[in-house]
C-alpha cells in the first residue's frame, strides 16, 4: 500500500520515502541502490527501525520511474505492507550512498524468516574453481539464515550471530561492491574469515578429516549422526538402513511416530512418493518445509522410517550443509529432530552433547551460533494448496494480518498442545515458531524465552494477555502470573474458529465447526466435537457431537480402546476388541456407566479413536493423533457409502456420534473389510457435519462455515466436508497460513483479544 502526502505529481523531484514490512535481510538496500543508480538519481538508503528509509532526488520522470519500480521489482524475498512518499526541497546532492543503519527510535522493522540456498551460492559451492568451494555456510542476500541468527534490529551483522566473524579483505569488497550480489549480506563469510565445521565423537572429541566427508562415511556404516543445521540439531541415518533407523527409534524413545526424510531432488523424491505440481512446488520453495505424500508401493525406505504409515514426510537440503552431505551420501537420509521426546530440540553444542549423548555416536557441529531454535515446518498438499502443520522454519516470524487491528499489544499464550505463542500490534500478528507440547520444565522455558526474544526483537511491551480457560495448561498458569497486566480469558474452540477467521482476514459471524481432541467447556465438561455462531468477539454454542464418558480420564487418551468401551459399554463382548482388553473390558464398560473417574466429552477427537480400536488398528498410542491418523491411512477412498446419525433438535443440535460406531461395529460383525468400515465412517461423519450447518442455517441465516480443530487436518474428512458444503451453498473457510491444529490457537486468541479490547 502506498501513501503520498503533499507530492505535487509535476514538480516532484526530491522525495523521502519510508517503506515497511519484510524489508531488511533480503537485498532490499542494494536493490534500491541498483535502481537509483541506473537511473540517474542521487540522494541515500538506510535502515531504520521501522524497515527502510530512502531519501532520492533527480529528474521529474526518474524519480516517477523509481517509485514504480520500488514495488513492481523488490527482491522476491522482500514483503512491503506500506510506501510512504514525501515530498522536500531539492538539496543539489549527487551520486547514491548506502548510509550507516539509525537504531534510534521504537522498533518497527520486520525480521525476514530463514531461506533456502540459492542456485547461485549452490554453483560456487560446486565449483572447485571458486573460493567457497564445498564451504558450508556460503550464503548471499538472497538466502541463507535471518530468524534464526538475529539478536536485534535494524539488520545489520553486529545484531546478529555473525558478529564475532569480521570479514576478510575479499569479502569485505564484495560486501561493500554494489554490483555484487552480496552487496549489504550481513552474513557473508568464507572460509578464511567465517564459522567452522566440526565432527566430533560421542564425549567431544574432534575427530580428523573432512568433517562432511567424515560424517557420511559414518552415516554409511548405520551410525546416527546429531547434525547442527539451521535452527538446532537433527539426528540423522541413511533412510534405507534398517538396524540404523531401528537404533535411532529405540534411543530416541520415539516408537511410532514417522520420522522425516531428506532426499537430494525432486528425482529422488519422487522414487519415494507421488509429487504432482503443487507438492512439487513446495518442496522447492524457499521455506524448504517437509512435504508429507503419499508414499510409493515399495519405496525403498527402512521400515523404521514411518511404520505402518501410507505417508512419508519428505524435505530437499535448505543449508549448504545439507546439499554437501546429501552430495556424499548419495541416498535419502533421515533427519528427525535433535531430542529426546517431548523435549524441544538441541540448538547449542554443550546442551546437544549432553543431552543427545545417549542417542548419536558422533556430532556434525559449527561455531556459527543460533540466537533462536526453530524446528522444520510441515505442509501437507490439498486440492492444489498447502494445509500448514506445523508453522516454524522458513515461516516464521514473518507476521500474518489482524482482520481488525489491535489498538492495545495483545501478547496471546495459545494451549499446550503444539504449542505456540502470538504477539500482536495494531494490524501485525507475529505467531512464534512451534515450540512443542508445554508439559515439562524445558519447553516452558523455551516458550518463556520466545517471548522475551519477541517483545525485544519487535519492541511490542504487552497490555493485555489472552489465554485459554483451561486452569491446568501451564500457558494458562504463566499469563496469570504476570503481574498488572489485562487479563482475556478465551474458550478453546472459539479460539479455534477465530484462528481460521484471522487466517481468512475476516470477522464473522460465521458457523464454526471446531472438532478436536480436547478443550475445557465452560460448562465444566471437555468440549471436542462443537458447532458455534462465533465472530471475533463472542460465540455461542448451537450444537455438540452428543457427551461420552471418557472413563480413566487422561487414560483414555493414550488408550483408545477404553472409548470404545465407553461407546459399546459390554453389549458387544464377542468384538475382537473387547477380547484384546478382557482383563479390563468389564471395568471400564462400569466406570463408564457410572461416571466415576469418567469425565464427560464432546470430543470428536475421541470418536476416531473409539472406531481406531474398534478396527484393531490402534489400542493405545505414542503420539497425540495417532489413532485418528492411522484410521484415516485405512480408509478405502473410493468408498462412498456413509453411515447414518441421528440428530437431536432442541436449543442446541446433538449429533448422535455414537450412532457411526455401534454401525461400525455392526459392520465389523457382517465381515466388512475394515478399510471401506473407515471410510464409511469418514463419510457419515462428513454428512452429519453438513446437515447440522445446513439446520443452523435455517436458523441463524450465517452461510459461511469455518472450520477448524486439529481433526480437520485430515484430508479425507476436509477434503469431503469441503465439497459437500459448497455442493449445499455454503462459503466455507479454511485454515492456510497456521495450522488447524492447536499450533493456530495463538492467532485466534490474539484476534479475540484485540477485537473485544478495541476503543
């Protein structure tokens, strides 16, 4: 958006233009330098910490050109929100200059997110001829590391991690040279002045050699390898050595969950997996996140890798690092992240050594620091778009847009699972890295410390605190114990749909299909399973899937088989699933029917699991969704049969779930193979979805539908929701740029703290 005050169109020939948003790290200096110059203009171009400021003077019809092509051919890597030009006297000045950065004044600038090699560093990195030749951090102003080693604004080396490292006369030349392209690239290097690389063994010790030579030498013998890349560690083995990912698993205490896969090209990776144009371009894209596709019958992968799963999640190199192993191994090759689980990853040597010492027999690592961890973002390809799983790497913080700006900073502490936070200022939303589950002491402190890093890096000093309902997550706990701050206490599942909302920039109202696992119900029960009117101040539930005694509690989580004892309680002991659990199928089918110890929920989260065990395909489970994922790997999509629900009218709809797994089973009894069981149950929970939007419609006269939650990263669901709802008239919204998970929750949070506080 550009602004002019005061520019008479026939005279100007003198004007100051500030431009902000993705403005500084990504070349945008040198390009207005470059520009400037072949047009004949004087005047400067500095960083200030609000983005960048111009100053440019000369011919009426050049300085018109200029002001065109400021927008029409900034660097790819830039992201403008606003151009402001004014109009100043002509000063005589002559030739252009790159002035020195102005730190002065509240911080407004942007902080570009970590980026991909570009092809032109991969040439010198390739070239024998070529200084840098296989030098691991070749980077230029068009890639390389931003997030991830930056301490402070404005842009410049010495706020960065690079700031030990002074440039060696010929980089110095090129970064002072205009017409190179390294021109202003705060972290230029090479190997006579910049980082490092090491291979060390298990206890420290440097070890002799080539260190990438070395390491895929060891990668080649099944060692696990821990390997500092960009944003911390990952633990690495060859994708196709079977013992090697079988230790990896087994030390990383890891059972089910896939690990991801980085494969050398798109060649490679479409030997492992089907890749169509969309998939294609992401896994090219300059964020560089895993892809995940499905896998190809045979793929010549270790059955470690990602048992029993039709997906693989795969990932091209993103660091020169990566390029030069992936070269030297010459085979696709796991790397997961570097920790143990449920801890957030490694990302300083010492921390690594310590706590990935009982998992890798040796450690690639580097002098170049990382100022803030960031895990690998994930994305999943639908209908020819990306379904954002996990937001991190090569994403953030480049900030999202607030449908209604916030007038007061929002800083919003999200939920606990996939945790993420969110600080917001006027119209800017800036939603953290994923961060992982806030159930230990370790990951608190790292989402206490993204924050501080924040508030600092975009100088936003919160005034009001957003959080979830729920008394026990520890973000709940740390936003009431800030001290003399507003408090905005808001439910999960509204959250949810104002995330998608945000996502979308709208307001609603809409009809909001929040389907999750769990979220606290302020009606004392654990809602999962919600149908609201909900805008981006208040909501109101209009329909549940009918309660379900979840008997054990948090047990019934990890164990969803006892959901389907809730749902079947003993009036089907012959199922395979009750014998598997007869030694306390009785019990729970009780403690079920008696509310002891058996919190009630809406959960359609719960739903999948109970027909998961039904199926036999997952009693319990190692990993938040594993039940419901690996159900949807069952399914037959080319069923199209669809179990029926009842629905109860009243002052709010009851969607009778129970009634898909008392079919299922009855299914399951008539010998009907489990995969078209599963894909009925898809689709008859998909029609119930419909019909209950289409009879809140009827009474609320709302045609959009938002739908949100963390089931709704199940393709096989959305994907069949979507189109049978646009087949019924609905607008329906979905989530794209934050996860539908509760990695968005932050953003929704953020959206309803700043719409429910404006003036």
């Amino acid at each position: 958006m550009t602004t002019q005050e005061s520019v008479p169109g026939h005279a100007a020939k003198r004007v100051e233009v500030h431009v902000e948003g993705v403005v500084q790290g990504v070349g945008f200096r040198p390009f207005v330098y470059a520009l400037a110059t072949r047009l004949g203009l004087a005047g400067r171009v500095r960083n200030d910490v609000n983005g960048v400021r111009i100053e440019v003077e000369g011919a009426l019809a050049g300085v018109e050109e200029f002001l065109t092509a400021l927008e029409r051919d900034a660097p790819a890597l830039s992201g403008i929100d606003r151009v402001t030009v004014v109009s100043a006297p002509p000063t005589g000045r002559t030739g252009f200059t790159i002035a020195e950065s102005d730190p002065s004044g509240r911080r407004r600038a942007l902080v570009s997110a970590d980026t991909a090699t570009c092809d032109d560093c991969l040439r010198e990195l390739a070239d024998p001829a070529d200084r840098r030749h296989r030098y691991p951090f070749v980077n230029c102003t068009n890639c390389g590391p931003r997030f991830t080693i930056v301490r402070g604004v404005p842009y410049d080396r010495l706020l960065t991690t690079m700031a030990p490292y002074g440039m060696c006369p010929d980089c110095a030349a090129e970064y002072h040279d205009p017409a190179d392209r390294r021109f202003h690239a705060q972290p230029t290097c090479c190997p006579a002045c910049g980082p490092r690389l090491r291979l060390l063994d298990a206890r420290g010790t440097e070890l002799c050699g080539d260190p990438v030579t070395a390491c895929a030498a060891l990668l080649h013998a099944g060692k696990v390898v821990a390997i500092k890349g960009l944003g911390g560690f990952h633990l690495a083995v060859p994708a196709g050595h079977e013992e090697a990912t079988a230790a990896l698993r087994g030390r990383k205490h890891r059972e089910d969950k896939p690990f991801a896969v980085m494969v050398a090209d798109l060649e490679q990776a479409r030997a492992l997996c089907e890749v169509d144009d969309a998939a294609a371009a992401l896994l090219t894209s300059r964020a560089r996140p895993v892809v995940l596709l499905p896998r190809r019958a045979g793929a010549p992968v270790a059955t470690q890798v990602a048992p029993g799963n039709r997906s693989l999640g795969l990932m091209l190199p993103y660091t020169p690092l990566h390029h030069l192993l992936m070269a030297d191994l010459a085979a696709p090759m796991v790397l997961t992240s570097g920790n143990v689980s449920d801890e957030p990853i490694a990302y300083e040597d010492a921390d690594a050594l310590a706590r990935l010492g009982g998992i890798a027999d040796a450690f690639l690592v580097h002098d170049r620091g990382i100022h803030v961890r960031a895990d690998d973002s994930v994305v999943r390809p639908v209908a020819g778009a990306a379904v954002m799983v996990r937001r991190a790497r090569g994403y953030a913080p480049e900030p999202l847009p607030l449908p209604l700006p916030a007038a007061r900073a929002v800083l919003a502490c999200g939920a606990e699972l996939k945790s993420t936070f969110c600080l917001a200022e006027g119209g800017r939303a800036f939603v953290s890295q994923h961060i992982g589950d806030l159930e230990n002491h370790e990951t608190l402190r790292s989402f206490v410390e993204g924050i501080d890093h924040f508030c600092g890096l975009f100088d936003i000093r919160p005034e009001v605190v957003a959080h979830d309902l729920h008394p026990e997550y520890l973000s709940t706990k740390h936003a009431l114990e800030i001290p003399g701050i507003e408090l905005v206490g808001v439910q999960h599942h509204h959250a949810h749909v104002a995330s998608c909302l945000a996502d979308n920039g709208e307001t609603g109202p809409v009809i909001g299909v929040a389907f999750d696992g769990l979220g606290y119900g302020p009606d004392g029960t654990l809602w999962g399973g919600e149908f609201l009117r909900a805008d981006l101040v208040s909501f109101e539930r209009l329909g549940h899937l009918a309660r379900v005694p979840m008997p054990g509690g948090a047990a019934a989580i990890r164990q969803p088989w006892r959901m389907a004892a809730a749902h079947l309680r003993d009036t089907r002991p012959e199922l395979d699933v009750a014998r598997r659990n007869a030694a306390r199928w009785a019990d729970v089918c009780v403690m079920a029917e008696r509310g002891v110890n058996a919190p009630l929920t809406s959960s359609a989260g719960r739903l999948f699991d109970a027909v998961s065990a039904l199926l036999g395909v997952r009693d319990a489970v190692t990993y938040e969704g594993q039940a419901a994922i690996e159900l949807e790997q069952l399914a037959d999509p080319a069923e199209q049969g669809a179990y029926p629900v009842e629905i109860t009218t009243g002052d709010v709809l009851v969607v009778e779930g129970g009634d898909l797994v008392r079919a299922a089973a009855d299914d399951l009894a008539g010998g009907v193979p489990p995969a078209v069981i599963a894909a009925r149950f898809h689709n008859g929970l998909g029609e119930a979805l419909v019909r209950c939007c289409a009879a809140l419609r009827e009474t609320t006269g709302l045609e959009s539908v938002a739908l949100s939650g963390g089931v709704f990263q199940n393709v096989l669901l959305l994907e069949r929701a979507v189109r049978r709802l646009r087949e019924e008239g609905f607008r329906v919204l979905t989530h794209r740029r934050v996860p539908a998970n509760d990695g968005g929750v932050s953003l929704g949070q953020a959206a309803i703290a700043a719409a429910r506080t404006r003036p």
